[in-house]
C-alpha cells in the first residue's frame, strides 16, 4: 500500500464527517488494548495558541531528556506531521503498519453500525504510535471542542485551556458560555487546570472545575520586554525566558506552557525548551525572503496576529485566502489595519470561501484590493508589487500549505 492509498483510505473516512462522541473511540482503541493507558499526557483545549502552546509544552519537555509524544492537527504539507516522537514525525512504513492493523477492525465496526470518523482513526494511529515508541509524555491537542472530541478518551496529568473565542458554533454552540462550556469539558476529577482564559470562558471552566472538585490556575501576568521577528522576550514570575516564536501573545502561551510542566512535578529545561522551540507557519518569517506566513483564521486571533504583524513589520502586501464557515467580515476588517494592499485568491479546499463573499468584504475596509484565483500567481504578484515590504500570506492553514509549496517549487526553496 502506497502513501496515496493509506491517506485516501483515511481521507475517505471523512464522508462519515464530524461526530461528537466517546462511543467509537472506546470500542476502538479497546480493540487495540488501550494504547492511551500507556503513557501520561498533557491535554490542550481552546481556540487560540493550541498548537503554539502545545508545542512550547513539547519542547520543554524534550529538552529536559523526557520521551515525549505530540499530537497535533490539521497538518500543514504532510498528514505523518499530525503525531511525532522526539520531534520526528511517524514514518510511511510505520502508518501503512497501523493502517493494516486497524483497517480490519474500523471495517467491522462500520459493519455493526459504528462509523469511524477521519479523526477517531487517526487519534487511534497516534496512541498506538505513542505506546510503540516508549513515549513517556504525549502532549495532546483537542481537535474539536473537548467534552466529545476523541481525544477526551484521555486521563491526563494536567489539562490545558488556552483563549476560547467564537468557533465551530453549528458544533459547539452559538454564545461563548456554549463554547467555553463544551472547551471546558476536558476537565477532569483530581487533574488541575491551566488557563489563560478571563471573564465568561473563564466563569464557565471555573464552575465545571468546581462540580468536579479540581483546582484552576490562572496564568500571572507576563511582562514583555522584547518583540522581534523570530523571537519574543518576557518575564514570567521572576524569569526572563527566549521564546522562538514571533509575536507577544506568544508570551501567553508561554505562561500556559511554564505552568503546566510546573504541575507535573519534574525537573524541566524551561529556558532550553523555550528558546529552542519551532512551530511553523505562526508569523513565520522566511529566511532570507519578504514573506510572512500565518495561520490565523478566527475573529480573535486575527485580531492577535495581526497586531503583531503591525508592531513587528508595519504595514504589509497580503495575500489572502479563507474558508466560507469563517467570520469573513471582522477578518477583513482586523486586516485593514496592516494590509497596504490585498490580494485575495482561494485556498484548495471544497470549503473555500466564494470570491465575490471575500471581495465585498474586504473592499469595506480596503481600497487597494484585487482577485487572483491561483495562488502561486497572486504570490508572484504580491511580491511584484510590495514596494520593498514584506508580504504576509494569511487566512487559513490552506493558504500556509500553499505558501509552503509555493516555496518548495521557486528556486529560493524552503
């Protein structure tokens, strides 16, 4: 079996679409011997800064001499990037070995009426992948929500919950309280709470903590004191930490991070871990080259990012793509801020946003504002046209793995 049959396999799982639910992962990883008991974990909810804090919780970690696993999603150019052990990201042979064993049992499952999602599939990959390779921490990232998202499946030494903001509402609910309270759902009986969270999220994961009897803790504040292109300075109850990540909401995440190793009762590298860390695609400055890449796609954190492109890099040429479920509107707005011109084009996804939606938009707050359907083209054009600025790619991570292949195929390369 081929990489291209492996995923499309996976892929093909997708037609069962989203499922909120424990049933089928429970039956699953069963089947599997539990693969998720044989590791301790750290579990991240949110909105914002997940993966960003995930990674930082990783690399702290790693730096300390401890066998770590990261499960991550959705991926940016490779679907092995979703789970890593050590930093390495699983191999194809060793996918196509855990797609051999549990396609028999996803198939019989799906025969006695229990659908496998895309997603509880490839959870189940990872903690296999997890239990096969000696992980002795798996830093966990929730895919969607928390309460029913498959990775709640998990007992974990420490849950993590980063900024929550208006997501996946036709899942997770139409208010804040909704969302926060399905975020909030990780929490667990005995494992302590990490948070970033203030006013209504975090009234919410306060009252679900203390119907379980579990302790939150609120991140301190973080005083910043340096914010450059690749690195953001702070200081953090007496610390100053490096933190290899642009942007000073960074730091945030950094609190998260320094506080959930600190649960864990273990002697850490915090400063290694922090200086050392990389997570591609949050404001990433390409070496050498006049591009930004940047994931953002929800009102809060392009509002986030955005800020921090101002105060890094002033005013920048944008090429801009976004998915149709996303809040165009006040992105479009948040954008006006920084973008000197746009250049709107679609990512490659089924799911991408109608032209004529994004344009509308934009030019409400945009005078200098044009189509350019290919991607590639409407870099080539951004970068023809900067006028000796940088150019920031944004809008969803659609647009980053485009940029990424984009860079792969000019002679610069990546």
């Amino acid at each position: 079996m081929n990489k291209d049959e492996m995923t499309s396999w996976l892929y093909g799982l997708s037609v069962h679409g989203i499922k909120l639910g424990l049933r089928n992962i429970t039956e699953l990883l069963n089947r599997l011997d539990d693969p998720q008991n044989s590791f301790r974990s750290i579990h991240v909810a949110g909105t914002d800064g997940k993966g960003s804090t995930c990674a930082m919780i990783e690399s702290i970690l790693r730096c300390s001499g401890i066998r770590t696993g990261l499960y991550t999603s959705p991926h940016i150019l490779d679907f092995n990037e979703r789970m890593r052990v050590s930093g390495q990201s699983i191999s194809d042979d060793e996918l196509e070995r855990y797609i051999t064993e549990i396609r028999p049992h996803v198939e019989d499952m799906h025969s006695n009426g229990m659908q496998c999602t895309f997603f509880e599939v490839t959870t189940a990959i990872a903690f296999e992948f997890f239990r096969d390779k000696g992980v002795e921490y798996a830093v966990v990232e929730v895919g969607m929500g928390g309460r029913y998202d498959a990775t709640n499946i998990l007992h974990p030494d420490v849950s993590v919950i980063t900024n929550i903001s208006m997501e996946h509402t036709e899942y997770l609910g139409d208010t804040l309280e909704k969302i926060a309270y399905e975020k909030a759902g990780i929490i667990k009986d005995g494992v302590p709470v990490i948070t970033s969270n203030e006013g209504t999220a975090l009234d919410v994961i306060m009252d679900v903590a203390s119907s379980v009897s579990t302790d939150v803790e609120v991140i301190d504040d973080i005083s910043i004191t340096y914010v450059g292109e690749d690195v953001t300075r702070a200081v953090y109850k007496g610390q100053e930490y490096e933190i290899n990540l642009a942007g000073r909401h960074q730091a945030k995440n950094a609190a998260l991070a320094i506080d959930a190793v600190s649960s864990l009762g273990l002697k850490v590298n915090v400063t290694e871990g922090l200086r050392k860390v990389h997570w591609p695609c949050r404001l990433e400055k390409m070496d050498d080259l006049p591009i930004i890449v940047d994931v953002s796609h929800t009102a809060a954190g392009s509002r986030v990012s955005f800020d921090a492109v101002k105060e890094i890099y002033g005013n920048v040429t944008v090429v801009f793509g976004i998915l149709g479920d996303k809040d165009i509107e006040t992105i479009s707005s948040n954008l006006s801020k920084i973008a000197s011109k746009v250049i709107v084009t679609l990512p490659h996804s089924d799911r991408a946003a109608q032209r004529d939606v994004v344009m509308d938009a934009m030019r409400r707050y945009n005078s200098d504002v044009k189509f350019i359907e290919d991607i590639d083209m409407a870099i080539d054009t951004a970068i023809s046209e900067r006028d000796d600025g940088n150019v920031l790619i944004t809008g969803s991570l659609f647009m980053a793995e485009g940029a990424m292949r984009w860079l792969r195929r000019t002679s610069v390369g990546y």
